[in-house]
C-alpha cells in the first residue's frame, strides 16, 4: 500500500532552470512531510520539511510547497546546478503514527551542464 | 550537527555466518533509531523501529529472529543479521530522530550513510 508516490522517476533540467519534482499522498492524517536528498551508495541527506500548517517553506535555493486539499508537495530547485543531480525521495508521517515516516519511491534529477 | 555514522561501510561475508552493523548518532542523543533496507532502484524499506532500552518494533515481513536489534544506548544502535544467506545482500541504511535542530523544535530523520551487504 503506497501512500506516498512519486510518479516520474526521473526528470531532465537544465543547468540554470528551475526543477520541480512531484509528490502525492494518499492519507489524509499525514501532517508532516520531508525530502531528502541521496546519491548511490550513500545514505539520504535531509533537505528541507514542512509541517500542514504552513503551505510553503523556503531554505536557499529549495523551496517545499504543499496542497493539503490536493494532497500535493513540491519541491522546487531554482537555480538548478550539477551538482543537484541525485535521487530525491519526499516522505511523509503522522501525529498519531509519529515514529513512521513513509518514503516515496523517489526521483532521480538529472542537472545537464 | 545531526551526524550519523554507520559501520561497517561494507561487509562481505560468506552465507550462513552473521554480520553486525552499528549505528551512532555522534552529536545528538537518539531515543528512536530506525532500520531501513534499500534493493536497487527501489525506495528504503523501513524494517524496525528501535527505541532506546525496549525493543524494536519490526515492520509487517521482517523476521525479528533474522534481524535482531538492540539499541542498548541513546547513540548506539546495533543490526545483526543472522545466519546470512544471498537474499539478504542488500543495502542497509539506519536513521536516527532529533527532535531539535540548531535551538528550533523539528523532528527529522536524519540517516546514516548506509551499509553495503554482500553475502556470497
């Protein structure tokens, strides 16, 4: 039971341009989401999170966006650089489930120079 | 801060023997320490969710007596795999909850740069 989904698994950017990566969700008890960040063979990197009381929430170049009614994050990168190339997973949990968080299959972002 | 190391980096053993893998939070105290499992070009897979002086809750599939897990401290968390076998070559990547950051209240994961499996 996925109830959180990355749809495309990977995005193309180029260098400079603004890359957005999708995230959907299926429970509406989730209240608190994250994205991190993992290149092979290395654990995930924290990011950037957002709580449902808020609907945008912004550290430098990365901005987290999110549609409670449409159940619907974002995470933008603006300006894209090379080094952004990596697979991004966004991930969700619960007040009344605090200790699970449930990852998304994730995103592999290609920077192009 | 938030730093958390794994060890080993990776390990490669012969089927049927037993692997430990350690997991510390170096600048923070980690009540909840968690298990992931990660095959190729698929997302992490919680397996256990470790607290501190109790025992791990293991996640609907994952065989506790296969996985067993101690978290016998507020840094340390440890996985043994017992009695390897190759489906259990994977790579395996831990986390640990910090409730503060920098002085602010948040509650994120932050994980370990993962274990590389691999039992022949």
């Amino acid at each position: 039971d996925q109830q959180v989904k990355q749809n495309s698994p990977s995005l193309s950017v180029q260098e400079g341009r603004i890359s957005i990566l999708n995230c959907d969700y299926t429970n509406s008890m989730f209240d608190y989401f994250l994205w991190y960040k993992k290149y092979p063979a290395e654990g995930p990197t924290f990011l950037i999170s957002i709580s449902s009381i808020k609907d945008k929430n912004e550290d430098g170049r990365f901005t987290v966006f999110l549609n409670k009614s449409a159940k619907h994050l974002s995470l933008h990168i603006v300006p894209s650089q090379p080094g952004d190339s990596a697979v991004y997973f966004c991930a969700a949990s619960a007040l009344y489930n605090f200790n699970k968080f449930y990852f998304g299959s994730g995103t592999k972002l290609n920077v192009k120079p | 801060g938030a730093v958390v190391s794994q060890h080993p980096s990776r390990v490669i053993c012969k089927s049927g023997t037993s692997v430990k893998i350690e997991c510390r939070s170096l600048d923070f105290q980690a009540t909840t320490m968690f298990w992931y499992r990660q095959f190729p070009k698929q997302s992490l897979m919680l397996m256990a969710t470790s607290n501190e002086g109790s025992k791990a809750t293991y996640e609907q599939g994952v065989e506790k007596d296969k996985f067993l897990i101690n978290h016998a401290s507020l840094t340390l968390s440890t996985l043994t795999v017992t009695s390897a076998h190759p489906e259990d070559s994977s790579f395996y990547i831990c986390s640990a909850r910090d409730y503060w950051l920098n002085g602010t209240s948040t509650d994120t994961q932050y994980f370990g740069p993962g274990t590389r499996l691999t039992v022949l």
